[in-house]
C-alpha cells in the first residue's frame, strides 16, 4: 500500500486506485511542506532529474521543477528547441547523452503518443510522462481529481463533465480513467467532429449541449481547443465554437446549482471560457496550479524512493 | 532473555511528573516555550505532559506536532517509502525556547532529523530534547538529551517498548531481545 505498484508514471490507465490515494496521501503533506516558511525539504539530496521537453510548454515544465527543486533534487531542463534535436539526434541518443551524465529521473513531454512507454522500455532511469502527444498526461490528472478531493472531500460520486476538444486531449484521457478509478462519473461535451472514434469502450456520457452538461455535473471542466494539432478544420469557426461551447457568466447563472470550474490551462479567455467565469468564485483554476506541485511531488518522491544505490 | 519491565505504571507516571517539575523549574510558566512532539510516539509523551502542566499551572503549554519523514537519512534504505504523519505546528517557534519530545532516544538520528525539520518553521531562541528513555552508549550522533524520563544501559540487539494507556492499554516501559519483539 505505500509504494507504488509501477517504476514509471507513464499513464493514468497503468496505476491502481490505492497507487492514485498513495500519491493523494503524499500530496497531503507535502502540500502542508509548500506552506511553510521554509518550502523545502531535503529528501531527494542525492537525485538528479532531468526535464526533457520536447513540446512547449510553461505550467507543467516550472511546476515539474519547482517539485524537484522543493525536494532538494538537482534538475537539468532541456529544451527541444535549443537543442541537437535539430541536428537530426533520436530520442534514445539524446536521453541516454543526458543519462551518461548520471541523471535518475527523466520527466519527459513528446509530440508522439507512446514516446514515454518507448523511453522507459530503453533506457534505466525512471520515466515521467509529462504528455505525449495525443496519449495521456498522467499527472494533470492527478492533481486535477486531487483539486476535485480537496473541494468536495472525495472523489468517488461526483459528476465531472469535460468540455471541449476530447479528440486532441491527453488531458482528457488521463482524467477519464483516473475520475472513473476513484469512482466518479465522466461525461465529455464536445463537437461530434471532436469526439475519437472509440469513446463508447472509455464508458463515458456524451453530449453536445453544453447546457445539458452543466446541468448533470458537479465539476466542469473546461479544456483548450488544440489548433496545434488540428490538421484539418474540425468546426467552422472558433467563434461558432464559442456560442455553442464556450462557458459564460450568463450560462452558469442560469443553472439551478452551483457548479466548480476547472481549467488546466493555457487558458484562451474569450473562447472556452470568458474571463469572468475564470476569475469567478466558481473557478478552482489557480487551486488546480497550486496542488500540481504537491502532485508532482508526490510522484517524484514515490517514484524516487524506488532507487537502488 | 526474558522480556524486562523497565517502568511499571505507577513508577510511569511519576517520572512524568518529575519531567514537569523539572521542565517548570526551567521555564516557569512557558510563556516563551513550546513543547513539540516527534510522530509517531513523541506526540503521546506530549500529550501527557500537557495534561499534567495544566494541572501543575493552570494553564496549558503550546504543544505541536512534527513529522520528519522528508528529513530522514534513511530514504531509499528502507524497503518501502515511508508514508508521513501529520505536522501541525501552527504558531510561530521563531525566538521561541523549543523543547522536543520524544519517547525513546537510541541512536540520535531521528533528533537529528527532527532539528533540520523544526528550523524550517522558523528560528527558535534555543533548542532542548526531553526523552522518555535514554539508551546510553547506543549513539551514531553527538546528541544528548536535557530531560530523561529514565536511563538505560541496552545491547544493539534489544528493543524498548513504550506503552500508552490510551492506545496499548497499559503504561509501561519493557524491554526486549530483538526476535522476542512482534
């Protein structure tokens, strides 16, 4: 019960439900340790973690080694764009260039889906999955459902709907299989265009009235169209896609009750969701930025621990 | 060996009395000392002081707790990670006299750990370590304790057992031969 049952946090859909309240557990306190004066402890001295991001991003990369950095970790960021990537490197040469400098950990973030599930079957370090393409993003799901235990208490029974672009959402997979372990009810509210093929074996509730969805939830959670991976147009407009599916003051006033709104950012105000209801008293948004350093952790320290020396 | 009572109830409870007394005779009437309680066992032995001193004073210490899963020298020699307990110091220790509370000192590493805990809330006027029992010439660490409930002279293979009533059901103090131990 309080080691994890994997070496590697590749994807949501490989953890158990008492790995997820194991990592919950050590979130706890370390979200206590994050709100001391002194925010660091000295646990991880003598590991080195490597960020290797191949896509962009600022959220995940700084909250990843903010985590490492609280857990006294030496961390090592390395951008794609910076680097021998261009020069025509493979991921495995790369990876094991930055392990020949004895790295532990790599927390890694790829354009392609099963880039983290290919890196741990080739290399020694441990592997986290900070997203890979398409795939999962296992520890937004985490602190997400962890944003949700801390709101209500649990996590089991609550209805959480996930609006927007499920089809190019990692975010979303992670939080439907990790939503679904803790017991809680999903239902997705997007565009037919933006629904994968294969959504009736995820067991989730479909819809494409936003209104429907708002009314059945406790938990909205909002996600970003991702332009950057549409290839082709999935809806006319970004406009249309906001008067159909973008969250506004007025449609949330218009619920009999109150419900929490969640984001996992970047956030495009004005699309999904307007300002207003980003900064409401609804909005748990900046909670969600918060928790994912005591996630992450918590899965760093898990994971760690599993080290032999 | 058999196993071997070291305290008895009643001789239990009048140590603790004498820790009070003691720990009255040094900081009065504790209005710039804390005492705080090392999880898991540390926080019964605070416990009962607190009871007492509020009987002896009329009014109770500031008493916390403190976790130092996170400061542990041990990490990864362990088998399994080690899950934390709850911290819950929620006043402020800064120019604060700090009495550190736990049940049974052997090696010193555990204080070790709890004094780089403590210094992450703040920084206290001064730092002193109450024990239950004092192994003598087991430590790993240049560490002595100011308060001793009773000292004892043990062998590497022996293990001290302390007894709450309220969570063993009995007060005592015993010890054992290792492989005796559950």
């Amino acid at each position: 019960m309080n080691s994890l049952s994997v070496p590697h946090l590749i994807g949501i859909r490989d953890l158990t439900t008492s790995d997820i309240n194991t990592i919950f557990t050590t979130a706890d306190s370390f979200k206590d340790v994050i709100n001391r004066p002194i925010k660091k402890v000295p646990s991880l001295r003598d590991i080195t973690i490597a960020n290797i991001f191949f896509e962009n991003s600022t959220r995940t990369r700084i909250s990843f080694e903010l985590a490492a950095k609280r857990l006294s970790a030496d961390v090592l960021n390395f951008t794609a764009s910076s680097s021998s990537v261009k020069k025509g490197e493979t991921l495995i040469d790369t990876v094991n260039n930055i392990l020949a400098m004895k790295v532990d950990m790599v927390v890694m973030r790829h354009a392609s889906p099963g880039a983290a599930a290919f890196l741990a079957k080739n290399i020694s370090a441990r592997v986290i999955n900070a997203g890979d393409g398409t795939h999962e993003h296992p520890t937004q799901a985490l602190l997400d459902a962890y944003s949700i235990r801390e709101k209500f208490g649990d996590v089991a029974d609550k209805k959480v709907a996930i609006v927007g672009d499920i089809l190019h959402s990692r975010v979303a997979l992670s939080n439907i299989y990790c939503l679904q372990k803790l017991g809680a009810e999903v239902m997705v509210c997007a565009p037919k265009t933006l629904i994968p093929k294969n959504l009736s074996d995820l067991n989730v509730h479909y819809t494409d009235n936003l209104k429907e969805a708002l009314s059945w939830c406790d938990v909205a959670n909002m996600l970003r169209i991702q332009l950057e991976r549409q290839e082709i147009p999935y809806f006319p407009s970004l406009r249309e896609y906001t008067m159909q599916f973008g969250l506004t003051q007025a449609i949330l006033d218009e619920l009999p009750k109150q419900i929490t709104i969640m984001h996992p950012g970047p956030i495009n105000r004005g699309v999904e969701i307007s300002s207003e209801v980003a900064d409401g008293q609804n909005s748990i948004i900046l909670n969600q930025v918060e928790n994912g350093v005591a996630i992450r952790m918590a899965v760093i320290y898990l994971l760690a621990s599993q080290i032999e020396r | 060996m058999e196993k071997q009572v070291i305290l008895d109830s009643k001789q239990f409870d009048l140590t603790l009395t004498r820790l009070c007394h003691e720990l009255i005779e040094q900081h009065s009437d504790f209005s710039s000392a804390v005492l705080i309680g090392l999880q898991p066992r540390g926080i019964h032995v605070v416990s009962r002081l607190r009871d007492k001193l509020e009987r002896l004073l009329g009014n109770a210490p500031v008493c916390g707790t403190l976790d130092i899963t996170f400061y542990r020298d041990d990490f990864r020699r362990r088998e399994k990670p080690i899950i934390p307990n709850v911290t819950n110091i929620n006043f402020s220790i800064e120019g604060k006299s700090v009495i550190m509370v736990d049940d049974v000192l052997f090696t010193g590493r555990t204080i070790r750990s709890g004094m780089d805990a403590l210094l992450a809330f703040g920084r206290p006027k001064n730092v002193q370590l109450l024990v239950l029992v004092d192994r003598r010439f087991s430590r790993d660490l240049p560490i002595q304790a100011d308060y001793i409930g009773k000292s004892v002279d043990t062998l590497l293979q022996e293990k001290v057992k302390v007894s709450w009533l309220e969570v063993d059901g009995e007060d005592k103090i015993e010890l054992f031969m290792m492989d005796q131990y559950e």
